[in-house]
C-alpha cells in the first residue's frame, strides 16, 4: 500500500501574522514559513504505518510556489520516500486543491491519504472532505488514532462530545488533530539524504485543474483589539470584581 | 434566497448550536431545515417550533443514525437542487459534512462566518483570527459553516414550521459507525455556557486540575475549559480545549487559570465579554487581554478564591 500526504506551506505557528496596510492579506515578505503542523502529524502518522509494515511507501506532495520545495524536503527528511510538487505562484483555494489531489490519487492510486485537519493560514478545514467526496471515498476526519485492518481502517475521532469510532473500506481519506502522535525531527543525516530524494515537478494544468478563485477576497483587516484591564493586588479584589460581574 | 439549515441534534432533542446557524441563515432568506437521523421525529418536531422556520425536511433511516458524512452529503446535495444556500454550524459535525456537500456542489465553502455583508459576501476569521476577511462567493449555490458565538440565537419556541419526509441515497456502504465515548457532564456545555473556568498546563495533572479548576468552576456553575497542553498532557478529555483547532467560546466571563495566552488558544476566547486571568508571570501574553489580572500563585490564589466567593 502507498500513503499520500499532502503538506502546505504556511506561516510558522510561532509567528504573529500582521494585517498589510493596504488591507489586501496577511504580510508574509521575510516571515518564517513552516510545515502546516497538522500536515507533520500526517507525515508522521504515515511514516508509523509504514514502520509497521503496513505501507511500503509514503509520497508527500504540496500545492504552491517554487519555496514549497522546502516544505517538502522536510517531509522527505522526516522519511516520505519521494515528492511531488505542484508548482504554482496562484494562491489555491482548497476545492481546487482538492481536484489536483484527486487526479494525483488517480494516477498514484494510494491507499491512504492523510492530511492535516486545518491549514493554520487560512483555517479553511475542508481539503480532505471535499479529496473524500470527489473520490466518492469515506472520510475519517479529526483523528485521533489511526488502526490499519487489512483493507479497512479504523479510525478513532475527536469530536465535540468526546470521541467516536468509524470504520472506512479503503482506499480512504484520513485527517489529523493535535493528540494523534507527536512528529519526529528530522536527524542531519535524514536532511542530508533528503536532498538526493525524488522530487518531480508538475503544473495544475497538467492534472487539468481550472485554480481561478471562487471566493474573492474583498479586503482583509485587523480585529478589534481588545484593550488590558485592570491588576489586581489579591484574591479579595479578584472576589469583589466577581461579585461585580454579578455571577457570583 | 432559499436556504437549508442543518440541524444539529442527537437523535432526541435538537442542539444549540442550530439556533445561531438559523439566525444567519435567515438574514440570507427563506430558512428550511434538515433533520437527518433515525428515530429522530420529535427533533423534527422540537425543530419546527424554531422561530422563523418554515420546512423542516426530515430524513429518518438508519443510515443517518450517525451522520456520517458519506450518507449525509449526498443527501444534503440532492435537496440543494431546489436551495440556495446550505448552512451547517461550524461544530464537528457540521466541519465534517459541510466541506463535503461542497465539493459535491463543485463549489467552495465559505467556513466559520462571522457576519454576512450581502447575499454572497461575508466575513470570517483566517490566521488564528489575527485577521479577518471580507469575502465574496462567485459560485451559484452557497455552502457555509456558521461561527456560533457570532449570531445570537433564534428563539427555540414561536415558529410554526411543517415537518416534511424525505428520503435520500442511504448507505453509501464505504464506512460505518463503531463506538463512541461521550462524557456525562452536569456541567453546563463549553460553547453555551455563561462563565467559563479553564485551566492550562500549570495544573501539573489530572487529579490537580480536579482538586483546583472543578470546584471554582462549580461554584460559579461555570463550565470547563482548558488549553491545548493541559489536554496534550492528558489532565482532561480533547472535548474541554478552546482554541483556534478546539472549540470557539465567547461567555460572558472567561477565567483563564495557569495558562500563557499564546495566539491559538486566544484565537477560541478572546470574544469574551469579561477575561479575568490568574498566572504568577506578570509578563504572560493573556494580561494583554484580560480585563481582570491577578499576577499570584495558582495554588494560593485559586482555592482563597473558591472558599471566598
Ligand atoms: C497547530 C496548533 C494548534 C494549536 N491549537 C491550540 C488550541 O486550539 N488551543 C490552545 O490552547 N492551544 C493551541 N495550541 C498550543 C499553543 O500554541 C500553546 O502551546 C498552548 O496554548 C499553551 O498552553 P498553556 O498556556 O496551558 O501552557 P504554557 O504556555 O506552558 O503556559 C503555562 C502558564 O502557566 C503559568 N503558571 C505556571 N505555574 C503557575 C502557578 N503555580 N500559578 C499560576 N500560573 C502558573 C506560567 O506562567 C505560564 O504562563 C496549538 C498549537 C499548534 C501548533
Ligand atoms: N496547497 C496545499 N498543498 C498541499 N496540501 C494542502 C494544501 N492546502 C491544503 N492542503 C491539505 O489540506 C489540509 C487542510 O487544509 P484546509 O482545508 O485549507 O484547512 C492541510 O492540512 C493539508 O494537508
């Protein structure tokens, strides 16, 4: 069995995004940009599956510009076996995404995809769903553990109440939240073999994929700031504002 | 504009989380709603009351017990031929067969709305909500996830709505529901309730977050919070974290104990209408927001205020 892991590239969860001025996004010119950490809980996921032997091999593939490269030599020194970049300089909305991912899944024919729940850029959550419906394929969305069972998988996930248990014939789509394992770094010798990995290079309009935008952004602000308080000295204070708030 | 509202529910009674997506919807036109379960009549039922709403298609068959997503969208995209616009609450139910009806649409979802400017334009938090976006859907039918705290809730008595059978594809036969552990709570639920007691990894465990968050939270009949490294650590269930990955909250008092305020725990509670923070780093980033500080040992600080108030 093959595992796809679909990575994005996306600001560094440590940085604080600005608003640019000209209110047209987010400023990204000389800002840290990292693996989307739920897409490295999915390369994990899918490097433990195949240490179990239960895949022999693990792609990883991005959708983005030319530096999505690096995103994806990550993934190879984590351990994915080989990558795929489809490069484009167009910001990509998840329905196209998702497209390009089902034509690759065609051709590559993986028995698992894993993604990340949520991009921490645009906190879309939404890619795996729509990869699951186009493929007409179920869906194990905000997992928590991930069980291979010949050719069904068990997935246990996170859900408002507590958690819930499915089960999916594969081929199937799963998608990663925080608890469901802890990424590996990636050793120096792991980076150094990386860069010797297959990487191949493709277009969306080689997968035939229209990526024109269907929402368009209108204009992108700051929230409302919210202002600090007051201190106070000790827990009689703290108790008489509470009392003030009128909840207790 | 025509819309449909899918209902969030457990079989037996309908759940909060609906109400604010009827609201929204609404604003939008005409609301019609999906209950979609098995032996859930009196959901529809309860639904129909809602004030504003008009149809109430009920779907009742076993493959829908569940809602599993691969037997819910197809549903839900066979009754969009005659809506417009489907809204479902950006819970992890409506997270999970939402995204899914809109590729079956070909169209992209618009998730976690936060207000609505017009007919096809809205805004909705992006980056940890460090900013939000104004956005304007070209697509011919909407697909729409609904940020709760965002629209006040419909009124859960008043309407008149008719409740209408219907049916649609069943089993899809790819995947199948096995287990669940859900929590017994008498505490009231985190996206619903007034005050709000959460806890970070300052707790060091799980017996220690119980011996100092519970009994404050109880006596403030708060419900329980927590930050994402208090549920990493196993000190409490994934179903307590808020944050930008967890659940979105906006009570009216959120107490935030023994946890930092990075950005994406900020990103679930800073629509707070009062943040009140203990933490013995004057420094930590949830004083920024806090309207209330107290810089003090938590485990001096927390139990005085528990037998104080
Ligand atoms: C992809 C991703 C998604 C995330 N999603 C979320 C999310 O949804 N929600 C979330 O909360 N986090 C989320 N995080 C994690 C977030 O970045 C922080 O790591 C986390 O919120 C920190 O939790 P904390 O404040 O409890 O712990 P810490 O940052 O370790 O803070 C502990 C605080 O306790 C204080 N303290 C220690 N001892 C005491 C004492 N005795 N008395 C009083 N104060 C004390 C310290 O001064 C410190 O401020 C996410 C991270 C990533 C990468
Ligand atoms: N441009 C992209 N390239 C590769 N994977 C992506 C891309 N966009 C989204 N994904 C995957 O889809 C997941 C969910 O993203 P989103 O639906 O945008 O929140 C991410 O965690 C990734 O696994």
């Amino acid at each position: 069995m093959k595992i796809l892991v679909p990575v994005k590239r996306v600001i560094d969860y440590n940085v604080k995004p600005r608003v640019k001025a000209d209110g047209t996004g987010v400023d990204l010119a000389n800002v840290k940009m990292s693996m989307n950490p739920f897409d490295e809980i999915a390369v994990e996921e899918a490097l433990r599956i195949k240490e179990a032997g239960k895949a022999e091999e693990v792609v990883a593939v991005s959708v983005g510009p030319a530096k999505a490269q690096e995103t994806l030599r990550t993934a190879l020194a984590m351990g994915a076996d080989r990558a795929i970049l489809v490069q484009t300089d167009d910001e990509v909305e998840p329905l196209a995404v998702a497209k390009i991912l089902k034509a690759i899944v065609e051709a590559e024919t993986p028995g698992l995809v894993i993604l990340g729940k949520q991009a921490i850029d645009d906190d879309s959550n939404q890619t795996g769903q729509m990869l699951a419906a186009l493929l007409g394929r179920p869906q194990g969305t905000f997992a928590n553990t991930v069980e291979v069972d010949g050719d069904s998988v068990i997935v246990k996930r996170e859900i408002d109440g507590g958690l819930e248990t499915v089960k999916l014939t594969m081929p199937a789509i799963v998608t990663t939240d925080l608890r469901l394992n802890e990424p590996r770094y990636a050793s120096l010798p792991n980076i150094m073999k990386a860069k010797s990995k297959p990487l191949d290079t493709k277009t969306p309009a080689d997968y035939g994929v229209d990526t024109a935008p269907r929402l368009k952004t209108l204009k992108v602000a700051e929230p409302p700031v919210r202002q600090a308080g007051v201190k106070v000295a000790d827990v009689d204070e703290l108790v008489a504002k509470i009392k003030a708030l009128g909840i207790a | 504009m025509k819309t449909l509202v899918l209902v969030e529910h457990d079989n037996a009674s309908v759940k909060d989380a609906t109400l604010s997506t009827v609201t929204a919807a609404a604003k939008l036109g005409e609301v019609h709603l999906l209950v979609a379960g098995s032996g859930c009549a009196a959901v529809a039922d309860e639904a129909a009351k809602i004030a504003g709403v008009g149809k109430v298609h009920l779907a009742d068959d076993a493959a829908y017990e569940h809602q599993l997503a691969e037997n819910v969208a197809p549903l839900v995209a066979s009754l969009m031929e005659s809506h417009d616009a489907f809204l479902a609450p950006a819970t992890t139910t409506g997270k999970n067969i939402a995204p899914r009806v809109a590729a079956q649409l070909d169209v992209m979802q618009i998730s976690d709305i936060i207000g609505i400017e017009g007919d096809k334009t809205f805004t909705r938090p992006i980056y940890a909500g460090n900013a939000i976006a104004t956005v304007e859907s070209s697509d011919t039918k909407l697909v729409i996830t609904v940020r709760g705290t965002a629209f006040d809730k419909a009124a859960a008595e008043g309407g008149s709505g008719t409740v209408e059978a219907v049916s649609g594809p069943g089993d899809a036969g790819t995947s199948s529901f096995v287990g669940s552990e859900i929590a017994k709570s008498e505490r009231p639920e985190l996206t619903s309730a007034k005050v709000i007691v959460s806890g970070g990894r300052a707790l060091k465990d799980a017996d220690t977050f119980k011996e100092y968050i519970f009994p404050l939270a109880d006596k403030l009949g708060a419900g329980v919070g927590a930050s994402r490294a208090a549920v990493d650590a196993g000190y409490v269930p994934n179903d307590f974290q808020v944050g930008q990955t967890g659940k979105i909250v906006a009570p009216e008092v959120y107490i935030a104990i023994g946890i930092s305020g990075a950005i994406q725990h900020l990103a679930g509670m800073k629509d707070s209408k009062t943040i009140i923070a203990i933490n013995k780093d004057e420094d930590a980033p949830i004083f920024q927001v806090a309207d209330i500080g107290l810089v003090a040992d938590l485990f001096k600080a927390v139990p005085e205020l528990t037998e104080k108030l």
